[in-house]
C-alpha cells in the first residue's frame, strides 16, 4: 500500500470535483476500496471520504417507490421494514451478501461500485495480464481457474463474473442509478466487458452515485432473491436468482415476471427470455423448468464453471416456484 | 511469559471444576475476551522495524537478477535483504536432530521451486513504507517446467518409502480369492491450517543473545533451530510465545521467515517484526500434503474382511521431504488375516508441507472409512453392524493387546443418541422436500504420543501455588488443566494456583503436537507438586517449630489451603502460616518424568527434538484414542449442496482432564472436519504452479451457519499405560473420520460415493 492523501468532502459538489482529479477515488465503507488496495489492485493518491456527506443515508418509501441513498449501509436497508414488506429480494439480496460485519460497513453507492472476484485480477504481482487492470495485457484467467467465473455476458477480453448481490434485485425491478442530477436505468448502469472491460460502470471521473431509486410494482412486492452456494453463508453465490411475480386475478396466471442472475454472468443480468416465456402462462413446475433453461441460452462455459449452466436454471425454477406457492 | 490466575469460573460448575476432572473454564478467557491478552508479535518495542517479504512469482526455475535500487531509495527502507546481501546461516538439524550437513543456510532463495518462496526482503521504519518498497522490488527468473501436483504427466510415481510399508499374511492372493472384492482411489486435496493470527514474529539482538516473541507450539525445538541457524549457544536463543492464535501443527517448527527476521535483525542492529499477509500464510510454510490412496477389500459374504491391499502416495516438495503416513488407521482400524499398504511421496513445485491435524491418520481414515462403507452396501450390511463385524480386539499390526480401546462403547453410545436404528438402508431412501437426506457413520483413532516434561511447582509464602513450564497454551487449555493439576496435588483452591507458560526460560517441555503436551504436562505438574507438598509435610512433621511437631504423626493431609491430620485431632493450620511458624518463604519442587538415569544430554535431546518420543506400541500394549461419528447430512437435489444438519459423536480419550476443554477441542476438530469434507481446497493454476485461492474470502472454511449442534459423548475410561493421570489424546482425534462419516451420508442420502475431497456442489448436481 503506498502513501495517499486523505481529503474529507464538505459537500457532494466538493467530492465530485476532488473526485475528478486523477488518481482520487472516493472512499465509502472502504470494504472493497481497501481489500483492493492490499492487493496492489488499487493505488489511489488520493482518497475522497464521503462518509460524513449529510443527506445521503437515507431510505424513503412513496407510493412510486423507494430511494435509497448512497451512503445507506447495507444493513440497514436490510433490515428497513418498508424494503422488507415492498422489495422483499431487495432485502433478502442484501442479508445474503457479505458478513455481518461487512454489511455493517458497506455502503449501497460502494456496493454498485464492487469489483469481481476474479483470483487473477486481485494478484498483480503474479499475474500482470489482465485486461480489466491493464487493457490489452491479455486475459490470466482464460486457460486458467475458472470455477467462480462468468458464462454468460464473456468476452475474449475478460471472463469475470459480476459478484454482487444487491445489482441482481435492482436489475430485476428497473432501478434507476441517481448520479446527482444524471439518471441511468441500472441494466444500463453496468456494462459488458467486451473489448473495454476496465470499463464497467456508465460512470465518469467526477460522478458520484448519490442515490438509487426502485419503482414499486406488484412483481416486486411478491419477490424473493434465492443464492446457492456450498458455503451457507459468507460466500459469493454459484448460482443466485432474483424473482417477482404478479398473477392475474385468478391467482394462477402470470400477469407480470421479473428474473434477473447473479453468479453466472459478467454483470446483473436480467433473463427477460425466461420472463417472456412464462408471462400470460399459468404458473406449472414443468413449464417453469423448461422455460428457466432459457436463462443460459447463449452460454459459454470454460470448463471448471460449466457446473454453472445446470445450476443456474434450477435455481430460477426453484425460485419461482416458491414464489408461485405463496400465492 | 505470561501469568493467569483465576478471576471467576464458571458458577454453574461449582466448587469440583477445580480438581482435575473439573469442567474449569478456561483461566485465560477473560485475558483473551477482554483484549488485555498480548499476543507475540503486539509487542511495543524501541525501535521496532519492520520487514517484509518478497516471494517468488514462478514456481520453478531461478533467480537471474534482483534489482533492488528502486527500493532502496524508497522512503524510510532500512535495508534490502537478498541472497547476496542477507548474512550466511548454518544449516539446522531436522526434528529428529539428526546432525545437518555442514553446509551454509540461505532463507533466501536462488533456487525457486515453488510460487511464493522468499526471495528477498525489505526493512524499513513502517510496515506502510516496506510494503511500498518491496512492490518495487523488480525479480527476473529463468524459468523452467514446473510439476504442478500429483496428477501431474511429470510427476511420475514418485519415491517409495519403505518404512511405511506394512504386511502381513499374503494380502494379494486373499483379495484375489475373495467372494467379495472392492476397489477405490480417494484423493484429498491440498488443506491449509489457516489459524486466525498469522505467522509472524518479532527478533532482537543483544550482542550474541536473540530473543523471540513468535507464536509457537514448541519454544524449545524453534530455540534449538534458530541457536543452530546462528551459531549460538542453545541458551543464548530465548521463545517468547504468551498466546497462540492457533496452530494446527503450522506453528511447531522455526521458518524461514522467522530467520530473514532474525537475519535481519542482526544485521541492522535493530529488532525487527516480521508477519505474514494472509496470502503468504498459503505459501510460507507447508499445509496438509494432496494424497491418493486405493483401498482394495477381499470379504467374504458376511462381509468379515479377509485382505486389504492399500497404497498411498502424498506430495512432498522438490527439496524437502514430508511423508504423511496414510496407512496408519487402514492398519489398526479392523481385524484382517491379510495385508499390505505401502506409500510413495512424489516430489511436486510446492513449499513442503507439514503437520496439520492429524496429519496422516486423518486422510488415512477417508480411505479406509468410505471403503468399508462401499463395502457394507455391497454385502448388504448396515455399515455400523459391518464395523462390529470386524472390530479388531488387539491391533492387528502389532500384534499387541489395546491399552484401553473404547471404540465399541462409542459406537453404541453414539448410536443410540443418533436413533441409528431407525435408519432406511438403502440410497435416497428419506427426503424431507428437495432435500435428501443421509446418514453416515465412521470411526477415527489417533495414536498416544508421549514424551517427558518437566516443571516447578512453588508454594509460596502466602500460601499460593505457581507453576512453571515452558510449554504453551495455544487454546488447548494448558493454562487451565495444569491450575487443575497443581491445586488438586498440593490442595489449593484453583484461585491460589498461577501457571506461567511460554517462555523457553521456563523449565523446559517438548512439542505441543500429537496430542500430547496434556498428558505429558500433566504428569509433570503432578510429580512436582507432589514433591512440594511432601517437602511441605515432612518440614510440618519433622521441624521444632511447626504446631504438628508435637502431633507424632507420620502423615498430614492439605485441603482447601489448610493443613491439619487425617485423624481430625490436631491444629488446623493454613499454608501460609505453617510457612511462617517454619520460617520458609517458599517451598519449591521441580519435577521431571525422564528416566531416573538420564544424562543431560538426553534431556536436551528430549525438549528440542521428537526422537526420544516413546512409541505407542512401547511394552506390552498399543495405545491410541477412539471415537465414532454419526452424522446426518441433507442434500439439496437441485443444488447439490450439501450441508451437515446432525452430529452426534462418542470419542475415548481416554480419562478428561477437562471435559468442558475436552468437549471444546472435540467440537472443534469436528467443525474442521466439516470443512474438510465439504469446503477447503487448494486450488491450484496448472500454467503457474500457484495457489490462486490464498486468502479466507476464496479459500472457505465453515462458518457458523454451517455448523448445527454438535453433541459429543465421552466413552473414555482412565488409561494409565497411556499417561500418568489416565488421558489419552484429545486435540486431534476428532477431526479423524469426520469426512467419510459425511461422505458416507451423502451417499446414503445421494447414492453418489464422492471419493474426492471436498464435496462441492459440482460434484453432486
Ligand atoms: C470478503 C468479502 C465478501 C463479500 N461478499 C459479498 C457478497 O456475498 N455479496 C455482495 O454483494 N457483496 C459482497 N462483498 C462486497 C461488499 O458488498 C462491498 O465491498 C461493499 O458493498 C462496498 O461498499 P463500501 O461502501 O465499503 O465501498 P468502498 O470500498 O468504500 O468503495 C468501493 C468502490 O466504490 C467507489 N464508490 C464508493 N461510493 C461511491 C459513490 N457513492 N459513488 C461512486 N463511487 C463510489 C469507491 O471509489 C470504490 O471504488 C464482499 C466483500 C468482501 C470483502
Ligand atoms: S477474466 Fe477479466 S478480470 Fe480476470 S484476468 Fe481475465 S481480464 Fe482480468
């Protein structure tokens, strides 16, 4: 870890422009930010607290939605009851992330903005090819330990899987990324590595998340976020699926179905073909199966994650049909 | 050193948890919980500098060039240690003390054979400045193949090693002729120790004087390493080691770190702290060796075993040597007319592993616990019944009677807790939903080390008791069982005993390793404190002054702190004022248990080396600790997921010292096993020869959501060929058998034998 200046924004305009100066980066809860920094990943030269920013902590609910600021911990909103009882894979999402001690700390703004997982990228000093770190340096992992890797959304750039829980919901109910005054639907927020992967966010130098907004629908209502993995807790997922489902009138018919992935693909993906698939359908456990094979359509596998393309179905099915049983 | 006293038990065990035997808690509990405990490497010194390691980037080949000047003109670098700079070391013996070769020791390395080796280091006057520098530490390398691991083309078949070879009868031809055959490979992957505080250490000269702050498990073998390394006289070298923050068998020996520490301590005049990242921690030192054994089995119909054939093969480092004897449960664990196991090591691009739990009888019992589970459903017997079948009544390998061997009453006890009876036979036969459920049994056994030690028990003027060892607590409870012993010897309440450890000043002791450092210190406090308070009789007797004098009797008793006769008809008296009426202000015993006739030479011999270990067969008997678990899994169908819902484990060691401490050390053997069976892995890149998941976010150990209630049952009875109070061992029997226990479940829930370790959700979906 080499010396950095520490500066302490006054205001959200103050860290935008620090923020804006190369080399700065702005420090939230610090759990991926210093994590990194170990690494030799980053290297900031300066570090922009916003920690102590009024304003940007809170959790509203309204009749269109709720707008979650920032610098709200995950925990918190977590455990807000209003995300609970509207946006439950919201909440669910975020008590399956991370530990409690991480939750406690970390930021939603901070959570957006996590890197992968990816064992090659964390490890400059062994590994200097990748191309999310060093564009053009070639790609370690491809040929590689690929069993935490992406299938879906790869390119031959780079390979990494998006790790996060918290995206997956929001990208399954429409959330919107507030960079101050700039919106952005959050599917747009995230970007396929193609032949740019350090570039991952629709964010540029001098942006700053301030808030992210999720519309309230019925879907989102009856929602669950179910994660697989072999450890019970405290582990990125294998496999994770974020569902909402409204049904017709007659308790049967599915009106309107919200399926997004987490786990499989190199960012929060929604599988709108699954969606597609089912909608206006009656909610039966074969249909449901046969249409969650969809989610993978297009996959590609490297080996140790093809594991990955059967799980990940079973898990939207499953997900689905536990949502479909409450009804 | 450090010193515990008791503050406050714990109530709900009353005034019995004081002697041994007593459920005690641990006396260094509330030191730990409150914070107040130092660990080693916390200690402030005048003019601390840090050092950090360079490590290797190939896992082959050798160091061309090492260009250090940006690093030395970073700021507040001290000194850049690299093979050309850093001073000549002899080379120490191993161990065993076998006299090394008079060749020069370099903890930097030129040679590269493996990922991570120290090639160089950087002091400087932060641990933030010499981390800074050392990443501008520019190593070039001529590299060469690498052999990656035993699957490995390269690898080859590796070396044999004939001590581990182990026949009787004519195991082939038996198999061969056998109504039933099995066949099976069962692999187990590279495991780390992983202990929550990493390895780490602080040096400092005197002129030719070297002290140590270092965790450790044995401050008299890592003194003796680091006196050889320099030179030094085997007294001028003092461990320092208060706490532990665990070890697992990774922190009994002096690495190569703790010399560049030392090294550079030396050479700059300074003490110097050195820790370990996390992810050094995977490469610094050795974890548990990769190992493949095949089992085969010749039984007859009724599933009584007739042969067992088995080989096995572990990694081993390309300059080191480490053999993990696999075959030492598939020897003793049943009754067999016909055998043979024989091992190989194969040399790979790894740091050489080492000792981690049980190393050896723990992957030892995968093999043979899953295979005599493959075998029961191919008779079609219940696999406990099949255990009965063939339960060995002496060890089958040494022809000797058990010393004491409990395992029967385990396996009823844990039975009967579990419902056993009420199990299905056959595969996938119970479901609750989308989960399968299965349940498994398997055996465990570890061997009874023993070894001597030796202590001061005082009794001082105000009536307290302190005792002294150079052996350590790294929360096993060696504090806590030697308060035990001293106040149930001398008769003091457990509040009058201070037990000091860790210093290698301190009276010296062997390892703490092989589960025997309890029954070794044990014994020791116990003679020490029983010459202490002999002397303190015979002066009560025999000295004009002492209100007993006039008594005439030829024995007194102490209890509580008080001296009086047994008849009741004389003074009753406290220590602490016999002590004054006699005009002593202190009593003091040392107390050793080697032979009578040993020379200093052998005592020397006996703390700072293994070999004078005696071994378990010694005599007429063939001691080992027991236990059987019975554990329930549920298996998600979909998933593949695995997760542990139900264990209930009977284990015999023997008579417990502790059973509070006893029962803590089984739980935690068993949650270790539970990762092992389901979680950690070292997963290796092929192209680089290095471990990418080196760090406790990749690398997973269980967590507490991965751990259900864990019922431990003591079937043990007192064992006095095994240790002067009657224990067996504790620390590392339980972790034995816990993984095919779990990989017989999920078998029985699945009908899938996962007989590569870990069993990852992959692998059953
Ligand atoms: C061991 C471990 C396990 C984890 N497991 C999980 C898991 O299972 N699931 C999961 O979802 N996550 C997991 N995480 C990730 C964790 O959720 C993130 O580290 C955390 O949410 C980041 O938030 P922070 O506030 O600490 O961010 P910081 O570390 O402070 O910042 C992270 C990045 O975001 C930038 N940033 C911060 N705030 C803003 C803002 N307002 N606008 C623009 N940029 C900003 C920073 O400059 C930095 O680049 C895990 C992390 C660790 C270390
Ligand atoms: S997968 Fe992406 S992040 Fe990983 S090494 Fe390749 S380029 Fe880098």
């Amino acid at each position: 870890m080499r010396d950095f200046s520490y500066l302490r924004a006054g205001s959200v305009d103050a860290a935008r422009q620090a923020a804006a100066l190369p080399g700065a980066m702005l420090f939230a809860g610090g759990t991926t930010l210093i994590d990194l920094a170990k690494c030799g990943v980053a290297e900031p030269e300066t570090l922009v607290d916003i920690t102590h920013l009024k304003g940007l902590n809170g959790i509203e609910l309204s009749e269109s939605g709720a707008t979650i600021g920032a610098l709200a911990k995950m925990s918190h909103v977590a455990d807000h009851d209003g995300i609970k009882s509207r946006f439950p894979a919201v909440s669910e999402a975020l008590w399956q992330a991370a530990s409690a001690q991480i939750r406690n700390m970390a930021t939603i703004g901070g959570n957006l903005m996590q890197r992968t997982r990816c064992p090659y990228f964390r490890d400059p000093a062994n590994f200097p090819a990748c191309n999310k770190r060093e564009p053009g340096s070639g790609c370690s992992a491809i040929g590689g330990v690929t069993r935490g890797h992406a299938v879906l959304g790869t390119s031959e750039a780079c390979i990494a899987m998006y790790p996060g829980d918290l995206a997956v919901a929001l990208v399954a109910f429409d959330a919107i990324v507030h960079l101050g005054d700039r919106q952005v639907p959050v599917d747009d927020f995230f970007l396929l590595p193609g032949t740019t992967p350090d570039k991952e966010h629709a964010i540029e130098p001098g942006e700053m998340i301030t808030a992210i907004e999720i519309p309230g629908s019925a879907s989102a209502r009856r929602s669950t976020y179910l994660k697989i993995r072999d450890r019970q807790s405290y582990e990125f997922a294998a496999a994770s699926a974020a569902i909402g489902i409204e049904f017709e009138a007659d308790g049967r018919t599915i009106r309107d179905l919200r399926v997004a992935l987490g786990g499989v693909a190199t960012k929060p993906c929604r599988a709108r073909a699954v969606e597609d698939a089912l909608k206006g359908k009656m909610l039966e456990p074969d249909a449901v199966r046969a249409a969650s094979l969809l989610a993978i359509e297009g996959a590609v596998d490297h080996g140790a994650n093809h594991y990955k393309l059967e799980l990940a179905p079973r898990v939207v099915a499953r997900a689905i049909l536990k949502m479909g049983e409450t009804a | 050193m450090t010193v515990h006293n008791i503050r406050h038990g714990d109530a709900s065990d009353g005034a019995l948890a004081e002697v041994v035997g007593g459920r005690l808690s641990r006396v260094d509990g509330p030191a730990k919980i409150t914070g107040t405990a130092k660990y080693a490497v916390e200690r402030q010194l005048e003019g601390l500098a840090y050092a950090v390691l360079v490590e290797s980037t190939i896992a082959s080949g050798k160091v061309r060039e090492i260009n250090a000047n940006a690093a030395e003109a970073a700021p507040g670098v001290l000194q850049v240690l690299t093979p050309d700079t850093i001073i000549s070391l002899r080379t120490a013996s191993d161990w065993f003390g076998t006299p090394p070769p008079d060749k020069p020791y370099c903890p930097l390395a030129r040679d590269i054979t493996f990922s991570g080796q120290h090639v160089a280091a950087v002091v400087a006057e932060t641990f933030e400045q010499a981390v800074a520098a050392a990443a501008l530490i520019k190593v070039s390398y001529d590299e060469t193949h690498a052999i990656v691991d035993l699957s490995d083309a390269k690898a080859g078949d590796g070396i044999p090693i004939d001590a581990m070879t182990k026949e009787w009868g004519d195991a082939q031809a038996a198999f061969a002729s056998a109504p039933v055959r099995i066949c099976a490979a069962y692999n187990t992957p590279r495991e780390y120790q992983a202990p929550m505080e990493p390895h780490g250490l602080i040096a400092r000269w005197e002129s030719d004087r070297l002290t140590v702050w270092e965790p450790s498990q044995w401050l008299d073998g890592m003194a003796r390493t680091y006196a050889e390394w320099f030179g030094v006289p085997f007294e001028n070298v003092r461990l320092v080691s208060p706490y532990i923050g665990g070890g697992f068998g990774s922190k009994a020996l002096a690495l190569s770190h703790g010399a560049v520490a030392a090294c550079a301590a030396k050479m700059l005049g300074r003490p110097v702290r050195l820790v370990m990242t996390r992810p050094q921690t995977f490469t610094g030192y050795g974890g548990r060796a990769a190992t493949r054994q095949t089992v085969t089995i010749g039984a007859d119909r009724q599933g009584k075993i007739q042969s067992i054939v088995h080989r096995g093969v572990n990694e081993t480092s390309i300059d080191g040597m480490w053999v993990e004897p696999l075959g030492s449960v598939t020897s003793i664990m049943y009754a067999t007319p016909n055998f043979s196991s024989k091992q190989n090591v194969v040399r790979v691009n790894s740091v050489v592993p080492g000792p981690m739990r049980a190393p050896g009888e723990n992957p030892s019992a995968f093999g043979i616990e899953s295979a005599i589970d493959e075998l029961a459903y191919e008779v079609g017997i219940d696999p406990l019944e099949i255990r009965l079948r063939n339960y060995a009544e002496q060890d089958p390998e040494a022809k000797k009677a058990w010393s004491t061997r409990q395992l029967r009453e385990a396996f009823a006890a844990g039975a009967e807790r579990f419902g056993w009876s009420r199990r299905t036979p056959e595969p996938r036969s119970m479901r609750d939903g989308n989960q399968l459920i299965g349940w498994g049994v398997a055996a465990g056994t570890y061997p009874v080390r023993r070894a001597y030690g030796e202590a001061i028990v005082r009794i001082l003027a105000d009536g307290s008791v302190e005792v002294e060892s150079s052996s350590i607590d790294m929360g096993q409870g060696t504090y806590t069982i030697l308060v035990q012993t001293a106040a149930e010897t001398v008769g003091v309440p457990a509040d009058h005993v201070v037990v000091k450890l860790g210093d290698s000043r301190l009276p010296r002791a062997g390892v703490a390793g092989g589960s025997r450092l309890a029954g070794v210190m044990t014994g020791a406090v116990h003679k020490a404190a029983t010459s202490a308070l002999d002397q303190l009789i015979g002066l009560a007797i025999s000295d004009p002054r002492s209100p007993f004098h006039t008594l005439q009797a030829n024995t007194l008793v102490v209890a509580n702190g008080r001296m009086s006769s047994p008849r009741g008809d004389g003074p009753d008296v406290s220590i602490s004022e016999l002590l004054k009426s006699v005009g002593r202000d202190h009593i003091e015993a040392t107390g050793d248990t080697m032979p009578a006739n040993s020379t200093p030479e052998d005592r020397y011999k006996n703390y700072t080396t293994i070999a004078m270990a005696l071994p378990h067969t010694e005599g007429d008997y063939s001691r080992h600790s027991w236990c059987a678990h019975f554990i329930e899994v549920r298996v998600d169908e979909d998933f593949g997921t695995v997760r542990v819902s139900r264990v209930v484990s009977a284990l015999d060691s023997g008579r417990l010292y502790n059973p509070k401490l006893a029962e803590s050390q089984w739980k935690g053997g068993i949650i270790m096993g539970i990762g092992q069976a389901l979680l950690e892995e070292g997963i290796v890149d092929r192209r680089h020869g290095r471990i990418v998941n080196n760090n406790l976010a990749d690398y997973l150990v269980p967590t507490n959501a991965d751990i259900p209630d864990i019922e431990v049952i003591s079937v043990g009875i007192p064992d006095l060929h095994s240790s002067v109070l009657g224990g067996k061992g504790v620390g590392e029997l339980a972790i034995v058998g816990v993984a095919p226990a779990i990989a017989n479940a999920v078998f029985h829930a699945t009908g899938k034998r996962v007989r590569d370790l870990p069993i990852t959700l992959e692998k059953l979906i």
